[in-house]
C-alpha cells in the first residue's frame, strides 16, 4: 500500500528531457527515496479500465534500481516462478517462465506527467488486453519521434511510465 506521504529524497525539481533533441519530456518533478508500495489488491483498481493506482504520484518520480522491459531470460527456478519484472505479472513464453534482464534504473513517473509522448507507429510494442502490458520494449516516443518510454498499462499489472535512462537525461534546477 502507498503512504499518504512520500518521503523526498531531493526536494530540488527536475525536468527530463529528450537525449534526441532536448524536449521536455515531464514538468518539473520531486524526487522521491523510493519506488512506493502499490496495492495488488483489485478492488484498487479503477472500475472502467481496470487500471491499478499509478505507482509513483503525480508530480513525482522514483529511480527503478530493478531491471525492467526485454531482453528477458529463462528463469532458473521453473516450478516456482517470480514475477517478469518488478510489480509486474509472472510471463510465459515458448521457452518457459522468463525474468526481466533489461535496463536498471528507469525513471518511473506518472504517465500523465509525460501526456505529451505518443504510442510508436501502429502501436509497435502496445499490446495488451486493456492497454499496454510494457513488457515488449519501449513504446512510447518524444514528438521528435525518438522512442523514449516504456507505459504499462494493462488491467492486470501496474500503472507507470518508465523513461529509459539512455533516451531521456535529466536537469535539475
């Protein structure tokens, strides 16, 4: 469950910003310690679109340290698996039960803090019951048409942007 109150580990606001052609990306955010805690409990989750809550607040971002989005490798343990990537669901794939070994240290922001990123063409990477599940890759670009962000947002997983730290930068003010 997400405290009321996040804690902020630097109260300076930061703006990311496209490593293509230096858009801004986000307003300005807060930082915070930590990924928060979401509810997996689905009577959290918005009854039209079956979202869960987002996991970072607006106005806000948290540094992912875990690995997030493909390349995905064979889990070891095959009789009891772990989910795909952190808050995300257990995935199956021809070869068996695979775990994220993507890229670590993803900004997670709310995706509505970046409503100017469009899906990629013919919603490459988008697939999903009710939206995007964000386990194909990035699929969200800049309008410059850099490919910048991973959205999840299926109904049955969580609700978060990640930028990827190679395609986007930071500046702190």
């Amino acid at each position: 469950m997400r405290s009321s109150s996040p804690e902020h580990y630097n109260e300076g606001m930061t703006v990311f910003l496209c490593s293509k052609c230096g858009t801004a990306i986000t307003p300005e955010l807060a930082e915070l310690a930590a990924v928060p805690g979401v509810s997996d409990d689905e009577r959290d989750r918005d009854k039209e679109t079956r979202r869960a809550p987002s996991t970072v607040p607006q106005g806000h971002y948290a540094i992912d340290p875990e690995p997030w989005g493909p390349p995905y490798v064979v889990q070891d343990d095959q009789e009891d698996p772990k989910p795909a990537q952190s808050r995300g669901p257990v995935v199956c794939r021809e070869e068996g039960f695979v775990i994220s070994a993507g890229s670590r240290h993803t900004v997670l922001v709310h995706p509505d803090d970046a409503a100017g990123l469009q899906p990629l063409p013919n919603w490459e990477n988008s697939s999903g019951c009710c939206g995007p599940t964000g386990d194909e890759g990035l699929n969200r670009a800049c309008p410059c048409g850099a490919p910048v962000a991973t959205l999840a947002a299926d109904c049955f997983g969580p609700f978060e942007l990640h930028l990827d730290p190679v395609r986007t930068y930071a500046f702190s003010q």
